[in-house]
C-alpha cells in the first residue's frame, strides 16, 4: 500500500471514529442504555472497537 493510500485510509478511519464517538455520546443515556445496551461513558472504547477492530 502507497504512503498516499495508507494516510488516506487513516483519515478516514479517524473520522469514522470522532464521528460514532460523537453520535453515541449524544444519545440520552436512558436510550442507549436500555434499548442499545450501550453506556455512552463507554463511547470512546466503543468507537475505538467499532472503527479499529
């Protein structure tokens, strides 16, 4: 894989991430956590494993 290509794929991932970060801390906290079974305290480590494996 390029240089080009490689940072290309980074960036995306990283916007990928700031974006579902943002998305499940914006959820009421009763919501996710009673019909998504997620703490959106947990948001950061949730993102970082949904976009990053």
């Amino acid at each position: 894989m390029s240089a080009y290509h490689w940072a290309k794929d980074a960036l995306a991932k990283r916007a990928e991430y700031h974006r579902t970060r943002r998305e499940i801390e914006a959820l009421s906290p009763t919501l996710a956590i009673e019909d998504l079974g997620l703490n959106p305290y947990d948001a950061k480590a949730i993102a970082k494993r949904a976009v990053y494996g």
